[in-house]
C-alpha cells in the first residue's frame, strides 16, 4: 500500500461505497430505475399522463390526410432532497473491545478504527437506500412527495419540499375483498383496466396485509385462478427474502405477491411499505418511476483558503472533525429525487374494509 495512502479520505471512501454489494429494497427495485446524476441543483423531466389513442382517421384516396393532435405533456423542473446521515466517532468508541471481536483480541485503536469505519459507512448506504425506497414508497401511494427536513433547530413541523404530480388512479371496490359478495376477479380487471387506460402495463401486483388471506379464502374466486398454480384449494408459495411472497398469477397472468418489508419512520413508529389491506399494481419491466440524483457540495480548505467542492456522484462520504472537537463523524450524503415517467401508469387499490 502506497505511502501516501488514505483510508478515511473522502476519495477513498466514497468509492469503497461504491465497491459495496448492492443494497435491494424491493419496492424500489420493482418499480424504479437509475436515472441520471446531474450537475444542476434541479432536474428537468417531461410529464404526462395516459391519455386514450384514439381511431385513425378513413380519408378519400387523393384528399391528404386529417391532421391529429400528439400527446401532451409538460416540462417540468423538480429540487432534488438531501440525506446526510452521519456517525460520530470518539476515542472511547475504539479503545475498548468492540462487538464480535475476540474477548483477549489485543487490536489497537487504530486497527479498531478501520473496522468500525466499514460497518458505519455500511449502515449509512442502507439508511440512505431505505430513504430512496420511502420516496418511491410515498409517490406509488400519494402520488406526492412531501419532505419535512431537519435544520439545526430539530425537525421541521411542515413540509418544506411537496411535489405533487395529481395521481388520480385509485380504485375502491363496491364490495370489500373479506365481506360477503366481493368481487375480486371483477374489481382486479377494472383496476388494470384503468392502468392500461393510462397507456401504463401490469405484470405484477403487490399485496399488502391480510389481502392474500381475504382471496384464499373466497372460494368463487379460487375457481377462476391459474390452475397451474393451485395445489389442493391451496395457491402455491415462495418465500424470496425481505418479506417478500410470490404466490402465484390470478387469471390474466399478473404475478402476485404478497409484501410484509416495514420501516421504521421519522417518528420512531413502524411502518408497512404496502399498508394493510392495499394493493400496487404496475409494471416492474417498463418500470413507471425513475430515481436521479443531483450534485453533492461541500467545503473544503480552512478560512481564506476554504472553497465549495462540487461532487457529481450518487454518494459521497466525509470525515469531519479532529482533535478541536474531540469526536470524527463519518457522513454520507446523497440528493436523489423521484419522477414519474407516466402518472397513470400504476394503479392503488385499498380492497379490504
């Protein structure tokens, strides 16, 4: 190793992350794609949303042709947020064993430093990447983003960042799904009907809570379902990690899943990312959202010599402090935001009263 080798630069670091096996968070992975990284503070996107085609028009051979209109859109120009969780080191911190390490280890501060520096940057990037997978979670079921930052005074008491891009594809059956008489094979097709209606796609539903349970146990539905994937009146079940249950296709050949992943909110409360008894339908091929990321500044140089540093990377990690303030806090910051290729191209479903 070099010399002038240096582990805890903001160089270094940064792409350690980078180097890191990549965090899945399923909601994001389904529904969203990378964007790009920009160097402007705001990105600029085309919105629109489904509208029907239409018929082409019959002329008479020799006559031209009839002019019809294209598809509208907007441009518009979105922020982009800032996460920067970060984790405070002191001396205390390595001059003792830390966990999982050998009860008679005699590791120095400074080899323990190193091994404390990997496990923070790792919680980092999963905090930072559950923070993404909350931005899709809020614009798939509000159709909004509505962002409460925190200052140096604490949280603030009203949003100070809302992007509402007007989601108007929420669909409530007559009958709830675990009530006498439900619909379900019905109210499903309707719901695609209004993603398709939105020039959007199907291929995957995603079930929240006690969804599956109301299905199971309506037996006219059961007699419309995939037999492919009915075994003895039970559907048949596959656990794949992070609460995450395929559980077979209904009759058009739309995978279902059930989803139980949660997360602890800004209030310290646990939440569902799929409430209970709610349904995401879209396309997890022609994914509807898009996540880019804007450009990360800071200072760097002491006093006159100080100057702003521009970053143009999805994340990047600092060392700040030293001896003045008898703590290092490692940080990571990032600045993603989230776009909607096409609003009308998921549909929400709340199915159970």
């Amino acid at each position: 190793m070099p010399d002038n080798f240096n582990l805890f630069s903001t160089g270094v670091m940064t792409k350690a992350v980078e180097l890191m096996p990549r965090t899945y968070t399923f909601l994001s992975d389904t529904f969203a794609k990378e964007g790009e990284v920009y160097e402007d503070d705001n990105v600029m996107y085309d919105y629109r949303r489904g509208t029907e085609m239409g018929l082409a028009p019959f002329v008479v051979p020799g006559t031209g042709g009839v002019a019809v209109n294209r598809d509208p859109f907007e441009m518009r120009r979105i922020a982009f947020t800032t996460l920067a969780p970060e984790i405070p080191l002191t001396l205390a911190d390595v001059s003792t064993r830390q966990f999982g390490e050998t009860v008679m280890g005699g590791k120095t501060p400074e080899q323990r430093q190193k091994q404390v520096l990997a496990r923070d940057l790792t919680k980092l990037r999963c905090m930072n990447q559950n923070s993404r997978n909350w931005l899709i979670r809020e614009v798939m079921l509000k159709g909004k983003m509505e962002i409460r930052r925190y200052t140096k005074n604490g949280r603030e008491k009203e949003p100070s960042m809302v992007a509402d891009f007007g989601f108007q594809n929420i669909y409530v059956p007559a009958t709830a799904w675990n009530q006498p008489g439900a619909k379900i094979n019905y109210d499903m097709e309707k719901a695609f009907d209004i993603v398709y209606d939105g020039l959007g796609d199907v291929d995957i539903m995603v079930m929240g809570a006690g969804v599956f349970e109301a299905m199971s146990e309506n037996s006219d539905y059961l007699k419309k379902l995939d037999m492919d994937h009915v075994y003895m009146g039970e559907i048949a079940t596959k656990y794949a990690g992070q609460g995450v249950r395929y559980r077979g296709s209904n009759s058009d050949g739309v995978k279902m899943v059930s989803y139980s992943g949660h997360f602890v909110n800004f209030d310290r409360r646990v939440e569902y990312y799929i409430p209970e008894g709610y349904i995401l339908m879209g396309s997890s091929s022609n994914k509807p959202l898009t996540i880019h990321h804007g450009p990360i500044n800071d200072f760097v140089g002491q006093d006159e010599t100080a100057k702003i540093k521009t970053y143009i990377k999805k994340e990047v990690a600092f060392r700040k402090g030293g001896a003045s303030t008898e703590s290092i806090t490692t940080r990571l910051v990032s600045s993603p935001t989230v776009v909607p290729d096409n609003i009308g191209a998921w549909c929400l479903m709340k199915v159970l009263g």
